[in-house]
C-alpha cells in the first residue's frame, strides 16, 4: 500500500515541475536536454511539462505496490539516486516541498492528466529499487 507523501497545488513557473534528490544541490535535470515528449530525467532527477503558469496538483506516493490504481495516464518512467536529505518535489523557483525518503537507487513513475503543454495534475510514484 503507498503512503501519500505530498498532496499540494503549486504555480508551474516556467511550465514544469519536478521530482529530485535534495542533497545534490545539481539534481534538477538540465531541461535542455527535454525530449520533445514533455520531460526530462537526470541521474538524481525529473522535471515534467506543465501548462504555462498554472497551478499544478502534485501529488507523491512512495511505497507503491504494481497494483494499485493511480489516476492519470502512464507519462514516463526513469531511475535516480537519492542521497540522504530525502527528496524535493514541485516547482523550485515557486513552491516546493522537501520530503523524506531513504537514500539510494529510486524508480520515479510518473502520471499526468493532459498532453504536457496543458498539464495541470501529475504524481510522481517512488519505489525503491
């Protein structure tokens, strides 16, 4: 059973918000490098495409099981690594949480509601690996 980590509406300042290791102060993916799907993932990182200056509902689970429903559709998957200080989610520059979870290798699944250009919902899914 997952455990809700985060349940927050944040501004999506430069359309986007992101899931990443708070003790590499170089976590945050470099978005030059974003795939035209909407996203881009780093080594301790992933930041995903929002709807321009939106508010955006983030939500975080961890401990999920394969089984469960989350809502949304499947957008992308990708591994960091997650140091000591736990993790940061939603958007930097506007508002952000630190949130805890054990350090070492994570999968981030994440789920949004829209095409990246209009999203408005995502949830970053964190399983330990």
């Amino acid at each position: 059973m997952s455990i809700e980590l985060l349940n927050a509406v944040v501004m999506a300042a430069y359309a986007q918000v992101a899931l990443v290791d708070a003790e590499d102060t170089d976590s945050y993916p470099e978005w030059e490098q974003a795939t035209l799907h909407g996203f881009v993932a780093g080594p301790r990182g992933v930041a995903v495409a929002a709807a321009i200056d939106a508010e955006v509902w983030v939500r975080v689970l961890g401990g999920w099981e394969g089984n469960e429903l989350v809502e949304g559709h499947l957008f992308t998957s990708a591994e960091i690594m997650v140091g000591n200080q736990g993790v940061i989610a939603g958007n930097l520059t506007t508002q952000f949480a630190r949130l805890w979870w054990p350090s070492g290798p994570t999968r981030v699944t994440v789920y949004v509601n829209a095409p990246p250009e209009e999203v408005t919902a995502v949830t970053f899914v964190l399983e330990q690996i």
